[in-house]
C-alpha cells in the first residue's frame, strides 16, 4: 500500500520498495577488485518516459555500496535541482542499508526541498530553483544508500524536443549502468557515444520505441593532475530529437526577449551611464563594466536543464544586483539594446568544450551564458560574470562552442583564438650588485588577459604584508638571507591601465665567491612555475594534460655590476620552438651590464600523451639550465 506524504512543498511518496540487489553487497565485500575504490555504484538506473510535447517522467534509481569515510562523504547526502516552472521532483523510497544488511528507511526529516540560495548564507535565493536534498542517517562503512527519485516534467523548456548527455564512467567502479530511453516511434532521434563503447538495444512496445544503453563492471577512472573536464574526455552518451541548431537558437530567443524588456528606471540608468561616450567602445565599454562590477554573479555548478534556461526579468536583476550567468547576459543585452546597440543578443556557452558536433544539437551541455554583438566584421562576445576583468571576454572562453540566439536562427560556432600573448606575464628586473656582494633589485610584474585579473584581485583581496610574505616565501626558498624592503601597486579598480606591482628586493652574499671568481646562478625562471605546480610531473599521461589557458611569460633582466670586475662566462642562449611550445633565454654583457630575456610561451590548451612527453623533456632541460652561472672575475 502507498501513501502520501507532504513536506515543504515535496511531494513523498513511501513505498514497500525493498533493496534492489540484496545479494550483490555480500558478493563485494572483500573483493580485491574493489580494494583501492572509496565506494561502488552498484546499480545505476535512469529510466526517461519522453512525449511527443517535450515533457517527460525521469525516474533515477541507485544503489551504492561505501568502503571507508570518503565513501562515506561522496554518498552520505545526494542532491536534486528542479525549476518550479518546469518541472517538479518526487522522492519515492530512500534508504540506508548497514554491514548487517538491516535496511533503516530515511526518515522525512532527513529528506529537504528548499531555494536554492544566491550565496552561501544568503537570504536572498535564484528566481524558481529549488533542490531536493537526502541526507542518509547512519552510514557505515561496509553498508549502503539506495534511492529512487523521480522527475516530472510539465512544462518543458523548449517544446516538442529533448536532449541528454550522460558520462558512463566515474572517480568510482561502477557494476551495472543503464539508461532507457521510452519516446514516441515517430519521434525523431539521434544519439551518439564518445570516448568508449556502451552496449545498446532498441525494440518496439505499444507504439513506441524503448532504446537501452548499458554498460557493466566499470573500472574506476585514476585521476591525473591538471586532466581534462571529465566530460570531454570519459565514455559519454549523446541523444536529441532536435535535427538543428538553428532551431535552439531560435527557441532561446523566443524564451529570452520577454525578460529583455527595461522598465523606466532602468531606461534612466542606462542613459546616464552612457551620456559621455562618444564612440560605440565608450558604450560597450560603461554598460559592460556596470554590469561586471555592480551586479554581483552567483555562481551554480548546475547545467543545462537542471540549472534553467530562462533569464529572470532584467528589471528584477537591475534592482536585486544579483544573479546568475544569464541573468547578467539579459541585463546586458537590454542595456545595449537600450543604448542604441541593436544587435545584442543572448549566447548560451560552456567554457570547457572547444567543439560540439553540428549534426548532434545537444543544448544541454552548455553551462553559462554570455553576450554578442553582431558587428560589419562579425561577433563582438563578452562575459560580464567575471568581475573585475579589463577584457571582455577572458582567455579561457578563446576557442569555445558558442551558441547565439537570434530570431533566424544560428548554427553551432566557436568564439576566436587569440595568441597565448593575450594572457601574458610581464616582468621586468632591474638590479645593481655591490661589491660588498649584496643583490640590490626592483621586479615591475605586469600581466594581460588572466594575469591581469590575478594581480588585481591579489591586491584587493590581500593586505600590503600578506602579499609581501607571499613574495618572500618564493624567494628565500632560493635565497634564504633575502628580504623585501617595500612593495608598491596600481589601484586595481583603474581599468585603464595595465595593473602593476613593484617589489623591492634586497639579497645579501648573493655571489659565490671563489678566490677572484664571483659566480651567480641564473636562478629559478619565475616562468616555470607551471613545472613548479607539478603538472609536469607524471612520467607519462593516459589523459591530455588541460592547462585551460594559453600563457606567455616574458621576463627582460638588467644587472649593473662594478668596473672593477668583467665577465668571464654567461650561459649559452636556449631555444627550443614548435607548434606548441616556445622557450628562448639569451644572456648577454658589455659595460658593466648584464642582460636577460627570457620567453616561455604554452601555445596549446591541451597537451595530448605524446606531445606532453615531449614538452616534458624540454621543461627538464630548462630545469637544468637553471643551474648554468654567470660567472665575473675581479680585474
């Protein structure tokens, strides 16, 4: 017999449901197998009931067996995300199983529906999003969570289509995975599998047609340093009923425009923010900054579907000066719009995706929303979530999957590649050593793109001693008796400079002196530091490494030295340039000088197996170069 149950708003439904493999948790325990996970997935189930309107039932089931307190942390509480305007989520049985095999039903109090807050102890919370959250009492190691949670769908996003993705591998084993997939037999599919095999059978019942995809006994995936987004690179499944991107980016136009709409105050407001531009940058450049800086962007891991699509009213925004992704997009585009800029539009995005398949229009994998402007030349893009950005569009977002939504539709593209210099490190040294073998010298560091941005926020988040101690720490790892006398910094909130921070530095018996040789190494090139991170550790990769960014570094040295010594050695000039990675470091000296210019350049996002290697190699020479000297003699 079942009975129902409401709870804040949640709809329980208790059932006799009973455990869904009671024999296999006795199979596993002690199984060498499973010796190094922190947790089995048992049985994973997602069966989805498709309409031929768009709307759907979605009914997940899970079984998962836990080994040790990390198991224990990933599998004690699981977490739903649903838009109240959309769709709605049952929980239908949810239960702990102990070592003893004894199952504790969880009780209503451990089972939660609330809004979703803006911020971590915000009181204020995201227009429609609520989250279910199952918090499972009395896990040990050795037992089990199991769960079945239901979705229902009754007014979809975009109507009479659907699309999925969904990773068949995880950080953890996995015995039994399976995804079904009931839908109308005249309505249209596509589906297609990345990076793997999954098994898959379809058969015909009542008029519609079943799909199943499975896959058995999954080995865990071993992370690595710095891997790809696990979504790019692990056995991923694909499906829409949607032929064309086109008609997604028609349907997000017509789901945006009615939340485009400014009222009076926020007219008045854009008006004066732009009474003194003179030129369409003078424009863009005011309402971009508003926004970036003014309205404050709450971030949510949830994507696609599960996050929602739909921006709340811009007026609702402009007058909270909080919201999500595309709720700032939206802000944007109508202030543009507002100011004259006609051609704004919204942009739905994922910064981790380079390339989504034109024949294969799966929406859901795109997790932010950005803004266009269509221009003579193309589109300007711009993202105004990441505050405190002098560029518009950071060097991550280069190269990325980018869907416009205008009134006739666009087909899938990629934002533009910009050289790994948009996102440099700038460095200049200038330094005088005295004979009392004391090091006297000034760093000026500057940086563009993401380096910019760091910079920025280390002086705004940080006071003058915290960043100084951060200075010293790298430098007495090289030279213990150094010290930092001063450093001084631009004002971070100037947008239209370069920001800059100078470092005065001071290192006594910075020479090695033997009989009338003075011998300096050439120290630890600050543009390693992504060997210094590790990243370049692992003796080989299975997986690409993913530095996320293209990144140049660019240090220019110059030390004044005595006339009473000469120079009798500088190190020999590195090189080493292909499609992928550039080092240069040249030494040179005359009149009491001594000049440095380094360059290190990662041209490549990513870095597959072999071509990691072959960076690896070259990164380990630099190591060692860093120990060639500079040697002057006393006349």
């Amino acid at each position: 017999m079942k009975k129902l149950l409401m709870l804040g708003g949640l709809l329980l439904l208790t059932c006799t449901a009973g455990l869904r493999y009671p024999l296999v948790l006795d199979e596993v325990a002690g199984n060498d197998k499973y010796s190094k996970a922190n947790a089995l997935i048992v049985f994973d189930s997602t069966n989805i009931e498709l309409h031929r309107d768009g709307t759907n039932h979605i009914r997940y089931h899970k079984l998962v067996q836990v080994f040790n307190s990390l198991g224990r942390k990933d599998f004690g509480e699981v977490t739903f995300s649903y838009i109240t305007i959309y769709d709605t989520i049952k929980v239908l049985y949810a239960a702990v199983i102990t070592p003893a095999r004894k199952v504790i039903r969880v009780p209503e109090d451990n089972i939660t529906d609330m809004p979703m807050p803006a911020w971590e102890g915000s009181k204020f919370y995201i227009p429609n999003l609520r989250i279910v959250k199952i918090v499972f009492p009395e896990l040990m190691d050795g037992g089990a969570i199991e769960y079945v949670v239901e979705s229902i769908n009754h007014n979809p996003p975009f109507d009479s289509t659907f699309d999925w993705w969904e990773l068949f591998e995880t950080t953890e084993p996995i015995r039994e995975k399976v995804l079904r997939l009931s839908l109308p037999f005249d309505m249209p599919l596509k589906y297609r599998v990345e990076n793997g095999e999954i098994s898959h059978t379809d058969t015909i019942i009542k008029n519609r047609k079943v799909h199943t995809w499975q896959k058995n006994d999954v080995a865990k995936v071993v992370m690595e340093p710095s891997m790809p987004p696990l979504s790019t690179v692990l056995t991923k499944l694909l499906f829409t009923c949607t032929n064309f991107w086109e008609d997604y980016s028609r349907r997000y136009y017509r789901m945006s425009e009615p939340k485009l709409i400014p009222d009076s105050v926020l007219i008045d407001k854009t008006e004066d923010l732009v009474q003194n531009a003179r030129t369409f940058d003078d424009t863009v450049r005011a309402l971009y900054e508003y926004v970036n800086k003014e309205v404050r962007y709450v971030e949510t891991r949830l994507i696609g579907k599960k996050g929602g699509y739909e921006p709340a009213p811009v007026s609702f925004t402009f007058r909270n000066k909080y919201g999500v992704c595309r709720d700032k997009a939206a802000l944007l585009v109508s202030m543009l719009r507002t100011a004259g800029i006609k051609k704004a539009y919204m942009v739905l995005t994922n910064p981790f995706i380079e390339k989504m398949a034109k024949d294969m229009p799966v929406v859901s994998q795109f997790n932010h929303a950005i803004v266009a402007i269509e221009t003579d030349t193309g589109y300007i893009y711009l993202d105004p979530t990441v505050e405190g950005s002098v560029e518009y569009l950071m060097p991550f977002e280069d190269g990325k999957a980018v869907l416009v939504a205008t009134k006739k539709g666009e087909d899938i593209a990629q934002t533009p590649v910009r050289p790994p210099e948009v996102n440099l490190a700038d460095i200049t040294a200038s330094g005088e050593l005295t004979l009392d073998k004391t090091l006297h010298q000034t760093l000026l560091i500057k940086g563009r793109g993401l380096i910019d941005l760091q910079l920025r926020r280390l002086v705004q988040m940080m006071t003058s001693e915290q960043i100084k101690q951060i200075f010293l720490k790298g430098l007495k790892e090289q030279y213990p008796q150094a010290r930092i006398d001063s450093i001084q910094s631009s004002e971070p909130k100037n947008f239209s400079k370069q920001m800059e921070i100078k470092v005065f530095i001071t290192i006594p018996d910075y020479v090695l002196k033997i009989g009338k040789e003075w011998h300096l190494t050439s120290g630890r090139t600050s543009s390693l530091s992504f060997g210094a991170q590790g990243i370049w550790n692992l003796e080989e990769r299975k997986y690409p490494l993913f530095m996320g960014i293209k990144v140049a570094t660019r240090v220019r040295s110059v030390l004044k030295y005595s006339k009473m010594l000469r120079i009798k050695s500088l190190p020999e000039e590195f090189i080493y340039d292909d499609d992928s990675f550039r080092a240069h470091i040249r030494y040179a000296g005359k009149n009491g000088v001594i000049e440095n210019e380094t360059e290190i350049v990662f041209k490549q996002v990513q870095y597959d197996p072999d071509k990691y290697l072959q960076v690896k190699k070259c990164i380990k020479k630099l190591e060692e170069y860093q120990g060639k000297e500079v040697v002057l003699v006393e006349k």
